[in-house]
C-alpha cells in the first residue's frame, strides 16, 4: 500500500494539498525534461567539437606528410610548415620586458570565459596588455572587490561580482586580426581571459600551431573548422596566427 504524501494517514486530502502535490508533481516532470534536454545539447555540442578536431587534424596530418625526411633536402615548393616558423621569427618580434608575462607570438588563449572584451578595451602594445591582466588580478580578487577601479586610465573599468581574476591575455597587434568566430577585430584589442586549468588551449583549432595548416588555408570558406561571413574576413584565411597571447 502506497505510503500518503499527507499529514493524518486515513485523512482525505484537502482541496489545497490535492493542488500543491500537482504543483510538485508538474515541476518534476519539467525538471526532468529540463535536465534530459541539457544532456543532449551537451551530447550535441560535444560531437561538434570532435568533428571539428577530427577535420583540424586531417588538416595537420596533410601538412605534415609534406614535410622532408630525415636527410632529405625540401624542394622549391615544400616545406611550407618549416618557411612559416622562418616567417614568424622574422616577421613577429614582441617586446614584453616582463618574463612573468609569458608572452607567445602568434598564439591565441581560449579562455573559459572572457572577463573584459577587448572590442571596447584597446591598448597600445601586448606589454599594456599584459600588465592590464596583472592589474585587473591585483585587484579583482573575490566579491568583496565589486566596484573597485583596476584600471584608472578607463573610467568603466571596474571589479565586477561572480568574475574571477585575469590570468591569460590576447593582443591584436596588426591592422586586423583573423579569428574563427563572429567579430571584426582590430588593431589593439586586448582580451583579458580566465581559464581554470590548461590556461594554454589554444583558441582556434590548430591545437597550438603558430601557423594555420596549408590545407586549411586552401580550402572552401564553406568547409573551414569554423563559418567566418566574408564581412568578417573577406580576404582568405592568413597563413599565421595574429594574434599575440601571454598568461600571468
């Protein structure tokens, strides 16, 4: 015999209990099918990511393949991967004075979230940069700091609640910089990130190359890791990643 959810066993429920226990009843069944739904859309968005791994990396695979053998000598038109390092080296020269910066050209972070977006936050040079992070982590510590100023020289610039302090930061250095996502970003932007572990993810799926692979490069905009409108980046994907990225 099923146990009554009211009070006084051998009591009929009143009108008001009847109703309540629907109440619960209802919310229940939306909250299981809240929850079902979330573990799907998760399913979902998992699969995407290792589809676009999985293309990402027949992208690098391609690459490599056309790189020499030991003892062999690249011809005219091989060693593209090898000639883009020699690009970066030359063409990428960061001052950032400060070792604790840790400062990677021509590397982008993730970041489990971004704590100042740097369309609305542009500095000078990836050394501003990094010592905004540095600020914004002195000062934004825990709830307590909401409202404090981190960065006197932008009045708006202030500790906000529920946000953790900076510690990885992303610097366009070039009139403009190519991203797989929905923005246009510009000379300056500095991002200021938080990641809780592997603070080094890269943001685009090039899994910490400094150049995107030459297949990727060559191929449709339709089938590119990620769409990119041509009124985000009209020009073909660059053959080096722009941007200029450091943790604290």
């Amino acid at each position: 015999m099923a146990t009554s959810p009211f009070k006084g066993v051998g009591q009929a429920p009143s009108p008001l209990q009847l109703q309540v226990e629907r109440r619960r009843s209802q919310l229940r069944k939306l909250l299981l099918r809240k929850n079902v739904s979330e573990i799907e859309n998760s399913l979902t968005m998992a699969r995407n990511h290792l589809d676009q791994a999985q293309s990402t990396l027949q992208y690098i695979a391609a690459d490599t393949a056309k790189l020499p053998k030991a003892g062999e000598t690249p011809g005219s038109n091989e060693g593209t991967v090898g000639s883009g390092r020699q690009e970066i080296n030359e063409k990428r020269v960061v001052h950032v004075p400060d070792p604790t910066c840790h400062a990677a050209p021509n590397t982008g972070y993730s970041g489990d979230g971004a704590l100042v977006w740097g369309q609305g936050f542009k500095l000078s040079t990836a050394a501003e940069c990094c010592a905004a992070c540095q600020a914004h982590a002195t000062v934004c510590v825990d709830d307590a700091s909401a409202g404090k100023s981190w960065w006197p020289q932008k009045s708006d610039a202030k500790c906000k609640r529920g946000l953790a302090p900076c510690n990885i930061w992303t610097f366009c250095p070039e009139e403009r910089c190519f991203a797989f996502d929905i923005h246009v970003h510009t000379q300056g932007e500095c991002w200021l990130k938080f990641q809780r572990v592997n603070i080094t993810f890269p943001k685009d799926p090039h899994f910490g190359h400094k150049t995107y692979p030459q297949r990727m490069r060559e191929a449709p905009r339709a089938i590119w890791p990620w769409a990119v409108s041509e009124s985000v980046w009209p020009g073909p994907m660059p053959s080096l990643v722009p941007w200029i990225s450091g943790d604290h």
